[in-house]
C-alpha cells in the first residue's frame, strides 16, 4: 500500500517540479516569451480554434442549424467520396503532380545552392542570387498570366519559337498531357532560389579548415562537394525532405484552379480543387470538410512515416 502512494506521488512531484521550472524560466525571460506571445496567439486563433469545426465532416451540416444543431452521418461523406467516380482520378493527379514536384523541385535547389557557394566573385554571386530570387515575388496571378502569355498557340514566345524550328505550334495549356510538366517546370523555375537560401546558410556553417586540409590532400573541388559540403548540410537536406513529403498531398490549389479549364481538367483536377468546387461552388459543406480532413490525415501520417524512417536511418528528424 505504501509503495502505490509513493509511485503515484512521483508524477504528481514531477509535475510540479516542471512547473516550478516553468515559473522561474517565465521570470528570468518574460520578455522573450512576450515577444514570441503573438506568434502563439496567431496559431491558436488561426489554426487550432478553427478545428472544432472539422466535425461536420460528420455531420449533415445546415447553416441555418449551426455546427452543434445539424444531425450526425457518421462517415456517410467519406464513403461518397470513396465509391465516387472521380476518386482515383483525384488521387491520380494529386499524387502525380506531388511526386513530380518533389522528384525535380526538391535537388534542384541544392544543386543551385552548391554552384552559388562554389563562385569565387562575389559581384556574380550577389547577380545570381538577384536574378534566382526575383521569381519568387511574383504572385500567383501574375505567373499564371505570364504562362499563358508564353505559351499561347499563336503569338506565344515558345510557340514563335517551334514554328521556326519548323513544327506546328502546340496548344499547352488545352492539352491534358503538358500540365504537370508546366505546373512542375514553372514552379521550380519560380522557387529555386528562394528555396536555395536555407541550403546557403547551412553551407556558410561548415568550418573551411575542412576544406583546407581537403586542399592540402590534393582533393577536387566535386571530392570536396562531395565529402565535405554534402555531409555538412545533409541534416538540413533531411528536415526539409521530411517537411516536403508532409505536404506530398497538400497541391496548391491557386496556381492549379487558375491554369484549371475544361479541357486539361483530366490532369488538373486535384484534391484542393476538387473541394473548392464541391464546397464553395456546389455548397456541399460536410462533404467537402470529409474530403479535405482524408487529405490532412493521409498528409499527417506520410509525415510521422517519414520522421520515423529519417530517425532510424540517419539519427536527424523533425522530433
């Protein structure tokens, strides 16, 4: 009987001995805790008050009754979703489009980050970086207008440019089989070097005695990249590959709904638009919370996946 209390006085005890370390470290650090405060209110408001509401994906949600008044239907809307028509087309595309952004949009940036570090003026240096970041600016409106410029079938840049190779130019934008590859190619064209800033700043970390003593040894430049560089940065490389996969199923939805039309909409249609279309336009509230939750979950456990596989492998993960 005496040990029970004692085991179940230990974490009471150790609780409170947190708290006690709570209270002092908010003392000693009021001010950093007040600077990082809005930042905390902004998650808590923004992004997890508004998740009571995720329960009417399980419910027949009606305006006029509110979320607590409209009936249960269980998992009624995720069923629909499954046996729907459009299901595997979805999952097709999102999946697709996902995939081919990660295979080419996720080394692009390094090698770029690579090649910058590697440049010896400092005035080219700072032109690259100018010149690679600029894209990233852009809205997504204003790159979507510039596509369509660029590709259009009769005065478009690269259509000028086919007819004098000698071929018939190519409607783009119309034909289902170009549009992840322009989603994909115009996205990596648009981040590369903003995405490269991070791959920068973990490069300026590595001590350049290595790279010295490398000199030394007789090793090349690519030896060097590929001993020294390459292993200084790999635990950056694996967050952000990890950050990356847990946004496999999360497609953008403004660039796609914008490059969106009736004829490429068998490789276009994706997962966001398809709710956007289902909600918003057609009003079908809980089925479109349904699909979007299926989405947020999936992306969730590719996430935990991911973290656990990169923990075991190489000891560096998100958690």
């Amino acid at each position: 009987m005496g040990n029970a209390a004692v085991t179940e006085a230990k974490p009471i005890e150790a609780r409170q001995t947190k708290w006690s370390a709570f209270k002092r470290s908010f003392r000693k650090n009021w001010d950093l805790y007040l600077l990082i405060s809005p930042v905390i209110a902004y998650f808590l408001i923004f992004d997890y008050y508004p998740m009571y509401g995720v329960q009417i994906a399980f419910k027949n949600f009606i305006a006029a009754k509110g979320i607590w008044g409209s009936d249960w239907a269980g998992f009624m809307h995720f069923e629909r979703f499954f046996k729907s028509f459009y299901f595997w087309r979805l999952i097709k595309n999102t999946l697709g489009i996902s995939l081919y952004s990660l295979l080419v949009g996720f080394p692009i940036p390094l090698l770029l980050a690579l090649m910058i570090n590697e440049v010896g003026s400092k005035p080219f240096k700072r032109f690259v970086q100018t010149v690679t970041y600029a894209p990233h600016f852009l809205s997504t409106v204003v790159m979507v207008g510039m596509i369509l410029i660029f590709l259009d079938p009769r005065h478009g840049m690269v259509n000028l440019f086919v007819q004098w190779l000698g071929f018939q130019p190519i409607s783009f934008i119309t034909e289902p089989q170009w549009f992840k590859s322009i989603y994909v190619w115009s996205g990596v064209w648009q981040g590369m070097g903003w995405s490269s800033i991070i791959y920068l700043a973990a490069l300026a970390g590595i001590d350049p005695t290595l790279h010295e003593a490398a000199r030394v040894d007789g090793a090349s430049r690519l030896r060097r990249i590929w001993h020294i560089n390459l292993p200084g940065i790999l635990p950056t490389v694996i967050i952000l590959l990890i950050l990356n996969v847990g946004h496999l199923m999360g497609v953008g939805f403004e660039k796609i709904y914008l490059m969106q039309n009736d004829l490429n909409k068998e490789s276009s249609d994706v997962i966001s638009t398809y709710v956007y279309t289902s909600g918003i336009v057609g009003a079908q509230y809980s089925f479109s919370a349904a699909v979007g939750l299926f989405n947020s979950v999936v992306n969730f456990v590719l996430l935990v996946s991911v973290n656990y596989i990169a923990k075991k492998l190489n000891e560096t993960s998100l958690w």
